[in-house]
C-alpha cells in the first residue's frame, strides 16, 4: 500500500471517518506516522474545546472561591480540592463507571457512555479546576487600593469586576 492510499484510508480517523479501518499486519513507517498523527488531532481538540469551556466554569470557580459567602466558597474549594488532588487517569476511570451507573438509572446518561464523550467531560472538569485555582491565586494578586478605588468610584458587582479586577 502506498502512502498516499494510506493517508486516504486513515487520514481522516480523528474527524471519525474510517476510524474501524486499522491495518492488521506489515504496518509500514506511513501508517504509523498516519495513525498517530490522527491521535495526536483527537487530543488537538479535546484540549481546544476542554480549555475553551473550562475557562467559563474556572472563572466562576476563581470567584466563588475568593467569595467571602461560605454558600459559594466551600463548593468551590472542594471542587478544586477533589480535581486537583487526584490523577486524571483516575478521574477517566471513575467518570466512565459513573456514567455507566446513570446509564442505567436514565436514559439520558447514554451517550455519556461513549468514550470521546466521557473523557471531553473529565478534562473539561480537570481543567475548570486546576484554572480556577489560577484565576483564584490572579483574584488575590489585586492591590487592595485598586479595589478600594473601584469602591470608591461606585463600581459595583460585574463593572467592578469587568473594569478594575
């Protein structure tokens, strides 16, 4: 098989074309690089859209935690407590079990099931956690004069947090 068959039978793996279309014997140094390439643009995406959401759920986390209200605080600190004092391999295996477990309780949980799905969740909350201890660790970095500042001009909830935090 020639390089170019190679990359139009496996090429497009990582869009999930062909992905049941795997060699089975003689792998040749084209097919490697084919197939790796593939998984390398599965983890492109997965980490472009786990950083782009996470970063929404890290800004409330950073908020909540610096929050002097403990109803939004404690969540926030046990979140990040949990996610980024276990390994992520972990996180990947208890995720999947628990999906498999709502799975069977609702309907809804079905394609939770699928691997894609399930990993794109855990890292998306992997990264919303060890994010959200960076906004939280940026939060208490600001000069409490400029805070002070923001009082003082009568900004107030999201203007002050928009214009001067």
């Amino acid at each position: 098989m020639s390089c170019l068959q190679t990359i139009q039978d496996y090429g497009l793996r990582s869009l999930g074309i062909g992905e049941r279309l795997l060699p089975r014997e003689n792998f040749t140094l084209c097919e490697q690089f084919t197939l790796i390439g593939s998984g390398m643009l599965w983890n492109i995406y997965f980490g472009v859209i786990a950083l782009l959401t996470g970063f929404f759920f890290a800004t409330a986390l950073g908020v909540g935690k610096a929050s002097p209200n403990p109803w939004f605080r404690k969540p926030a600190e046990w979140f990040i407590f949990i996610f980024r004092g276990s390994p992520l391999f972990i996180q990947f295996f208890f995720g999947y079990f628990l999906f498999l477990s709502l799975k069977s309780e609702y309907a809804f949980f079905a394609p939770f099931t699928a691997a894609w799905l399930g990993a794109l969740i855990v890292l998306f909350l992997n990264t919303a956690a060890y994010s959200g201890e960076i906004f939280y660790g940026a939060l208490q970095s600001i000069p409490k004069g400029d805070v002070e500042a923001a009082d003082a001009y009568g900004l107030s909830g999201w203007s002050r947090f928009r214009r001067v935090i």
